[in-house]
C-alpha cells in the first residue's frame, strides 16, 4: 500500500457553485450601504480571503465599524439568498469525485476555505458530506488566505508531510497558499479566478473538468 496522501479543497468556486450568489451578494451590499459598486472581478479577486481580508482589500477607506457592518449585512442576506434560491449547490460531479476519493485506502481528505466556520458547518451538513474529511480549516480559527495556516493544521492532523498534500483551489489564494506551505498546487478552470492568473499564482497544474480531478492527483503524486 503506498504512503498516505492529503487532498486539501477550497469551497466556494471549487466544490461548491457561489460565484453568482458571492458577486451578486456582494454587490448588494455596497448600494445598501450608499458605496459605488466595484466591477465583477473585483469583487471575484477576493474570494476566499475570508470576510476582514477581503472587505479591506475592495473597500480599503472603511474604518473598523463599517466594516464590521459589511460583513454583518453580506453574512445575512448571503445566507437569505442562499436560502431563498438555493444557490450552494455542488458542481456537477462533485460527490461522485469525493466518494471515489473517500473509498481509497491511500487518501484522506481535508477542507480549508475563506468562508466563516458557521456558513462552512452549514454547507457540509447540508450537502451531508461533511463525514468525507478528516479535518475543516476556516479563518475563525486560522490566519486567512494565502498564509500556509489552514493547510499546515490540516497536515499536522494526520501528519501528512508536505509532498504527500495537495491543496486544490480556484483562486490565486489558493495556489499562493499552496506555494507557501511548499505543498502541491492544483487549480480549477471553473471558479473565481482565470487560468492564466493561478498559472501565475503558483499552480502546478490547472484541470478543466471535474472528471480530470482523479487522474491528475494521481499524476501528480506518480502514482499513474
């Protein structure tokens, strides 16, 4: 039997579908709060930072109060439109990808993700996958994106050494993260970010479809 090996995934824009919901949402709360609207990829370029980062980054005039208040209105009406319009559906694919993952002897599985550990709990339990990994990092309880935090706790949990773990991502914080943790980058076509951009990030490899996930994690450990 080979060496154990950590797959770490992002949420949003990697297993999870929220880039509508994200940008819409966010959008929404800039006008409520009487501030001009930043342009899509903008507003994309900071998933997954977690809520203090990424409020900082797009709206760095704010003081400390009014961010506090971003992020109180974008957590209460993200989870109202979640709700409402059921917008934190899986990728085609995606269960599918994480049951083969989880049958094997040879994988444990990990999440670290820029949403809060509240919207995080309620996404797993929700899609009831949240049995598959070993361990869940948010930035409650870590430093946010792209600090190596989140994957070397998710390392230290089952003491998967560094190039035994890839951490898989759409976002250039995700590959950054990656790269500064000294493990394997893989990124995802689909999500918040373009390709070109986590090539640049750091990515090892950038995979198109869900049914590529697989076979290219078993190319990059040489196991195929």
């Amino acid at each position: 039997m080979s060496a154990q090996k950590l797959i770490i995934f992002d949420l949003d824009g990697t297993l999870i579908d929220t880039v509508a919901l994200f940008v819409g949402t966010t959008g929404s709360v800039f006008k409520s709060m009487g501030l001009a609207v930043p342009d899509e990829k903008t507003i994309r370029s900071v998933s997954g930072l977690g809520a203090q980062v990424g409020v900082r980054r797009i709206a760095p005039d704010l003081d400390d109060a009014q961010i506090d208040k971003f992020i109180g209105l974008y957590r209460e009406e993200f989870l109202a439109r979640a709700m409402q319009s059921k917008q934190e559906e899986l990728f085609l694919g995606a269960l599918e990808m994480l049951n083969a993952l989880h049958g094997r002897q040879d994988i444990v599985m990990a999440v670290a993700t820029g949403k809060s550990g509240s919207g995080t709990d309620r996404v797993l339990k929700g899609h009831d996958i949240l049995k598959l990994f070993t361990s869940v990092h948010t930035p409650d309880t870590n430093r946010a994106k792209p600090d190596p935090d989140m994957v070397h706790s998710a390392m230290g949990i089952v003491d998967c050494p560094k190039q035994n773990t890839i951490m898989i991502g759409d976002t250039t914080h995700d590959m950054e993260m990656a790269v500064n943790a000294g493990t394997h980058a893989l990124g995802v076509s689909w999500g918040y970010h373009e390709p070109d951009e986590l090539k640049a990030a750091g990515a090892h490899l950038i995979i198109d479809e869900m049914d590529q996930l697989i076979p290219t994690i078993d190319a990059l450990f040489g196991d195929k």
